[in-house]
C-alpha cells in the first residue's frame, strides 16, 4: 500500500539514449546522500535485459553503499518508471525493508522491455530517455524537511547513414564483396568494415571488427528503397561486440534475390539497386553525473512569516 505522506528524500533518474543500451549489463546511477538518514549513501541499479531471457524484462533495484552509517537501516521505498509528464507508468511499494552497507539488498522492480521499447515507446522514452523515480520514507515518521536530488546518465552513441546504389546489381557473381563506403565523423579510421555480396538466394552484408576500439553494440538496419526512392522493406541487427581485442567476423542475412528480381521495376530500375544503410553505435555510458540537489521544509510557508 502506498504511503500519503510526503517521502523524505526523491531520486529522479534519467537515462538518455536508452533504447540503444541493450547489453546485460548492469548500469549504476551516481551515488546520493539521505542527510535525514544518518548520512547513509544510495545509488540505482537497472539492467535492460536478462542474461537468459534478453526479450523479457528491464529490471531496478535500490542499493545502499559503503558509508559511515549504522550498519542496517529500515526503510519504505518506492520505485517507479514516470512518462514524460511526470506521470507514473510503473511502480513498485516495498515496506520495512532493511538494507545493510555495501550489500546488493533491494528488492527488484520490473517491466516488460517490450511494453517499454515498443507498445508504449512514446510513453516511457520521450526523447529516447527512460526516467525512474526513487521515493523513501522512514519508518512511522513523517519528514519535516524533504529532499529531492536529478540526476541524468548519458548513454554516448554515434549515427551514421548512407543511401547507397550498388549498379548492375543482377550481373554480380555469388560471394562476390562489394564494400560500403560508410564513414564516421568522429574519426578517420572505421569502427569496423563493412562488405555485401550476394548467396545463392539472399543478400548478406559482412561486419569486420578488427578489435581495438572501445565499442559495446551496434544497431544494424539496411531498407530497401524503391523507384521513387521510398522505403518498402527493411531489416535489423543487433551486434554486441567481444572484447576489445578480439577480431571477428558477422555474415547477416537481409533480402530475399528471388523477391527482388521479381520486381525489377520497382526495386532495379536500369539494374541499380539502392538501399539505405544505418548504423547506431555506442560505446556504453558516457557520462553519469547529478545536477541537483535540493532540501525543503514541509511547512515552506513558516519560512516567510516575519
């Protein structure tokens, strides 16, 4: 059950670009001090996808850190998803909940990804920021003063788009590798080579990662641009890449050859095929910090009573 009272301290957490952090990984928010809770320190927890299950759940926990405080302390708190006008989503009431220092104690909220990256994307991710609330309380006292702290942790990605014309794309001989001048603004060597060529009935493209660059996923998507240079048809990948240091190699496979001949007039006018190619790429977390921190009494109005 919820509590009516005002909580004694919110965190406000947003997470920008998160719909292109799909590792299993967990992100951290920055740490945060409760001064009316003995001083302790806190931070969030959030993984976007299950290591065993990735298509099922975004899962948040509460966690308190290494402080100087006693070595438990109980709590009510609150976790929630808020749209982009404030409103809750999702929440989740734990009461009397004893968390212990430097221990993973929180109890786990969850949500569906896919009620959060599809069904209702516009809700939950305006502006590609996924924004979770933090609410506690203490136990059977209410709060005199009431502190509300932002933060904001940025996750760094790098687009790139090219439309591309392949010419005399029906005389192409199988595996032959036609490479994709793709090209990034922020540096002069690739992230990565990218070829196509064509199997005995679909189109491939060819990722090379030679290692080296510090890059956790890349969102893949090539349309299929008609006469009029409209999108008809399209496909997506997600790469997650190993290790730095560790080559290797991604065969994926895109159009059907067959569907493609089928309607040269609409996909090979004069025998050109066109295709837009879009890459999404990020690094991970790129910055994590808070931006504000403010304490109000509860009866702001005593305050101005002269």
């Amino acid at each position: 059950m919820e509590r009516s009272d005002k909580a004694l301290f919110t965190f406000v957490w947003k997470l920008i670009n998160f719909s292109f952090y799909s590792e299993p990984n967990t992100i951290t928010s920055p740490a945060f001090v409760v001064k009316a809770l003995e001083e302790t320190t806190w931070a969030l927890h959030l993984c976007p996808r299950d290591k065993s299950e990735p298509e099922s759940e975004v899962t948040y926990y509460l966690q308190r850190m290494d402080d100087a405080g006693p070595e438990s302390i109980a709590v009510d708190y609150e976790l929630s998803l808020v749209n982009g006008r404030g409103y809750t989503m999702k929440s989740a009431m734990f009461r009397n909940y004893s968390f212990r220092r430097k221990c993973r104690d929180g109890c786990a909220a969850h949500a569906l990804r896919d009620e959060i990256l599809v069904e209702k994307k516009s809700s939950y991710l305006p502006d590609d920021t996924l924004t979770v609330h933090c609410k506690i309380w203490k136990l059977e006292e209410e709060a005199k003063e009431v502190g509300k702290c932002i933060a904001q942790t940025l996750i760094g990605i790098e687009h790139a788009n090219i439309i591309w014309t392949v010419d005399n794309f029906s005389q192409l001989e199988v595996s032959q590798m036609i490479p994709v001048p793709i090209s990034w603004a922020s540096r002069k060597q690739p992230l990565f080579l990218v070829n196509m060529y064509k199997s005995d009935d679909r189109i491939i493209f060819q990722l090379l990662f030679n290692g080296g660059r510090d890059i956790k996923m890349c969102n893949f998507k090539v349309h299929l641009l008609d006469s009029s240079m409209n999108r008809r048809e399209w496909n997506l990948y997600e790469i997650y890449f190993p290790a730095t240091n560790v080559k290797q190699e991604w065969n994926l496979p895109f159009f059907a050859i067959e569907k493609i001949m089928d309607k040269k007039s609409t996909f090979l006018p004069k025998d050109v095929l066109t295709l837009e190619c879009e890459f999404n790429v990020t690094a991970g977390v790129l910055s994590n910090e808070i931006l504000s921190t403010v304490y109000t009494p509860i009866n702001v109005s005593s305050c101005f009573i002269m």
